[in-house]
C-alpha cells in the first residue's frame, strides 16, 4: 500500500519543542497539552513579529535536526517499509526546510523515504532557490494515490476529505479532538494502533 504520513507531529514531536522555543522567546508558558489550536500564533498569543521570529528559528535546520521523534514512529514506519509498502512523507513544510528534514530522517534510518512538500497551507514562497525540491500545489496533491493518510491538522485533513478509497487516520493531538469533518475518519493515539489497524494487517 502508499501511506501518506505527515511528518511534524506525527513522525516528529514539533509542537512540543515550539512550545519550548516560545516560552524561551517570549515567555508564552503554553503547555503542549494545552494548545488547542493549530494555528500557533493563537494558540501562544504571539504578535505578528514575534511568530516570524519563532517560525524562523524553527526552520532552521539545527532545530529540526534536534527534534525528538514520536514514541514507536520510527520503527513502525521502518516496519511498514519492511512489510512493502511504500510510506511517502508528505509534509506542509516549506522545501527551505529540506536539509533539516532530510538530515532528520537519514539520521532516524528513515532517509529511504520519498519527501513531498505540498502547499498545504497555502504559504508557499512565490519563488524558491534552485537547490531546493519544487513544493506541490493542493492541486497537484490531488492528483496522488494514497491507500491510506495520516496526519493531525484539520487544514490538511480537509484536504482529504473528498478520497473515498483512501483510509484517512487523524493522528491525535490536543489541537484535533474536535475534528469531525470527515466521517469515515479513523483516530490513533499511537504509532502501534496504526500498526494493528485491519487495514495495514491485511
Ligand atoms: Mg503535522
């Protein structure tokens, strides 16, 4: 099967360190279990300037080399790849971030995995240095097959919200539990109740 899986926050613990980072930046004590939003500038009530310097700190690539990963992501996507199937990385960041993320996953033994940056949020730059990967449009996404996606922004599970024949798993974290926009959507609060899913058994 082709899984799509998100990469922040599903394969790496973003939302955690960002929480760090704002609290040394600006003194925002948001604690990861109380962030409710997906938009971080809400969820840390940050000032225009001070979320562009938090996102610019956070794309560099020595913090997104230091990120911890997920408990059991790493081996259960080494799993899956054993098992066949192919897991692609399908990340809303920008492509500017790709040293730091490719670095990240050759350094977790995951560096055999495909990379695709896609606009999910709909902040790609207009124009990006040659050596980066291009960043794909939601268009571009939609043209895609997956037998089964993974991740945690309701922005992007809204994106897949239309794939009938695609096994849509939210990945939980405080900032979705009240996402119902898909109906046939499946929750998982961990790497290995995505592993005994039927569907990935099978
Ligand atoms: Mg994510």
């Amino acid at each position: 099967m082709r899984i799509y899986s998100d990469f922040d926050d599903v394969i790496c613990e973003t939302a955690q360190a960002l929480s760090v980072l704002a609290k040394g930046m600006f003194g925002r004590d948001v604690p990861y279990e109380n962030i409710e939003f997906f938009n971080l500038q809400k969820a840390f009530s940050l000032t225009d300037e001070e979320i562009n310097r938090l996102m610019d700190r956070a794309h560099e690539t020595d913090f997104l080399v230091a990120l911890n990963p997920i408990p059991d992501a790493v081996s259960s996507v080494q799993a899956l790849s054993a098992a066949g199937h192919e897991v692609v990385i399908v990340t809303g960041r920008q492509s500017l971030c790709h040293e730091g993320t490719s670095q990240w996953l050759r350094n977790h033994g995951l560096g055999h995995l495909e990379i695709l940056y896609v606009d999910k949020y709909k902040r790609a730059p207009a124009t990006l240095p040659a050596h980066v990967p291009k960043m794909l449009t939601i268009e571009e996404l939609h043209e895609l097959h997956f037998d089964i996606a993974i991740d945690d922004s309701p922005t992007a599970l809204d994106l897949l919200m239309h794939r009938t024949q695609c096994h849509i798993i939210v990945f939980d974290r405080p900032w979705n539990r009240q996402y119902t926009g898909i109906p046939h959507l499946r929750r998982a609060l961990t790497w290995q109740e995505i592993l005994a899913l039927d569907i990935i058994k099978t």
